[in-house]
C-alpha cells in the first residue's frame, strides 16, 4: 500500500512538473507574441505615418494652418498700421513689383497759440 501511495505521489509530481513546464513554455510563447504584434504595430505605425506625409489631407491641412497665419498677420498689422497694405498671395509667383510701405506721417509742430500770454514786458 506504501508503495501505491509513493507511486501516487511520483505521478502528481510528474503532472505538477509537465504543468509547470507547460506553463513556462506558454509564458514564453505570449511574450514572443507581445513582441511579434508590437513590431508589426510599429511598422503599422511607421507606414501610416509615411503615407500621412505625402497625404493630399496633410496639404491641405499645413494650407489651412498657413492660411489662418496670415490672417492673423495680417490683423496684427493692421492693429498697429492701418495704412499699410497687405496682400498675402499663395499662389507661388513671385510679386511683379516690389511692395512699398507707407511711411508714418510726420507730426506737425505745434503751432503757437495767440491767446498765451507774452512773456515779454
């Protein structure tokens, strides 16, 4: 009967001992698939990106940005100089003529009052 349990006990030892290595064997074959689908999201990633580079949406977008930029120079501008003019051409061509800024007016100088005393008696 001993021997019965001590054959028992060597089998479920044997199973606890195929388990365990079945375990370790698993383990390392999810983190091999970690690995494998993180490099395939990287290169995933890294084409999207390059597609996204060339896109006509990222053009058109950078335009949009680029556009709204002006504007708000313009604005600025503007703010600070009324006078001058700004026309903010996107179509690539060089202006045919180059552009001249309005210098500010010149103050007058103040022009004598007759109505202050004269200081001389």
């Amino acid at each position: 009967m001993a021997k019965d349990k001590i054959a028992e006990a060597q089998e479920a030892i044997q199973e606890k001992n195929t388990l365990v290595l079945q375990k370790a064997a698993m383990a390392k074959e999810m983190e091999e698939l970690k690995r494998s689908r993180a490099e395939e999201v990287a290169a995933a990633r890294v084409e999207a990106i390059e597609s996204f580079r060339g896109s006509e949406e990222l053009r058109s977008y950078i335009m949009d940005q680029m556009v709204a930029m002006q504007l708000g120079w313009d604005e600025r501008v503007a703010m600070f100089n009324p006078s001058v003019e700004i026309n903010f051409d996107t179509s690539g061509e060089p202006p045919l003529s180059s552009r001249t800024i309005d210098a500010a007016p010149e103050l007058e100088p103040e022009l004598a009052t007759t109505d202050a005393p004269s200081t001389e008696s």
